[in-house]
C-alpha cells in the first residue's frame, strides 16, 4: 500500500489531501493522486470497500479468487467476477448510498447488467454476509431497467419510479437526513470504543462543515 503510494509520487504524482495514518485501519484508500500530464486520478486502495462493508469482501480472499488476464502480452490480476458483482452492488448502493436516493448512476447498473450475463448473481449475492435485502432489490431493479422485467416488487424500484416521473432529479430531504444519520451518527458511536475512528470522524466532520 505504502510503496504503491511512494513510488507514484516518485514518478511526479501528488495528492492534495494528506494520509492521515493514524485512521489507517479504518481507511478505504490513499487520498487521490493525479499528475499534470495524465488524465483521470489514481486511488490505490487498501481494502474494496468502506470498513463498514469490508467483511463481505476481505483483502485476502479478494487476491486469493482474483484471475489473471493479458494484456499486450502482460498478465494482470483483476477481481472475480463473483467479486466483481459484490463490489459494484457495495459501492453503488452502500457506499453511495443508492439504496436510500434510488438514483442509481448508469455506469453502475448497467456494468451490474452485463456481469450478470457471465456468472450467476443469485450465488454471488447470496454469499454477502450483510445487506442481502438490499443487494437483491439492485438485481431485480437492473432487471426492470434492462429487461421491462418485474419478478417481485420491491421499495428500490417503487422509488425509482416516483424519481423517474418527477421532473427534477432531486434528493429528498428525508433521504438527506437518512444518509447524514449513516454518515456520523454511526461512525461517532464507533469513534466512542475506538480512537481511530475518533479521528476519522474528527476529519469528516471538519471536512464537511468546512472548518
């Protein structure tokens, strides 16, 4: 993680926000790295998720199932399609919260639909060890977008449908204050039992209210 980091910032690439390694245990990835002459930013992640979804895909296990793939005649190792499938269901519906706007980004469903053509995403959901409800809404809802199909309603389609007809996309207040709820209150009763998770809170919160 550490080298990773080192040896791009050799090679001219900086990061605005600093590591602040005493959050290390509970960080998702070294802060954004970009260089003045390449597009797009590097993020070298310690773990696939956020902490609070961590154990339904663990570092190890990512590497040991991970297959390898050629490229100009190179080999590199890239996640399962089994893990491949967990992780976009855990970042775009936890991690940026869909499960609560409905507003899924398109990118996400749909590479969701396509993986779905190669492997079977009732197994690869069924192996999650938390938010299973929430992972089989996503299926069934990329199943209504791609398919006009609806095998069972559920509350993720239903609000999808209220956000779809109204003529803004716009967050609702209520899923304001449920996302805000999951952002801090959570994590600060975790920051009372933990230190680092003191100061991860202590950085969000000075990040966000800007102070």
């Amino acid at each position: 993680f550490f080298s990773a980091a080192q040896l791009l910032l050799k090679k001219g690439y900086t990061n605005k926000t600093q590591l602040n390694k005493k959050a290390i245990k509970i960080l998702k990835h070294y802060p954004s790295l970009t260089h003045r002459e390449h597009i797009g930013a590097i993020e070298i992640h310690i773990k696939a998720t956020d902490y609070k979804y961590v154990k339904n895909l663990p570092t190890s296990l990512v590497f040991a199932r991970s297959k390898a793939v050629i490229y100009k005649s190179d080999s590199y190792l890239v996640l399962s399609d089994d893990d491949k499938i967990k992780l976009n269901f855990l970042h775009s519906q936890m991690n940026n919260y869909g499960y609560i706007t409905a507003y899924p980004y398109l990118r996400d469903v749909y590479d969701f639909h396509l993986l779905s053509k190669k492997t079977s995403v009732y197994e690869s959901l069924s192996s999650l060890q938390t938010n299973k409800k929430e992972a089989f809404q996503y299926y069934e809802l990329s199943q209504f977008l791609f398919k006009n199909e609806i095998r069972k309603e559920n509350s993720l389609i239903n609000k999808f449908k209220t956000n779809r007809n109204k003529a803004t996309m716009k967050m609702s207040n209520w899923s304001r204050i449920k996302i805000f709820l999951r952002k801090y209150v959570y994590i600060f009763f975790l920051a009372i039992a933990d230190k680092n998770r003191q100061i991860y809170l202590y950085s969000r919160i000075c990040k966000k209210f800007g102070f």
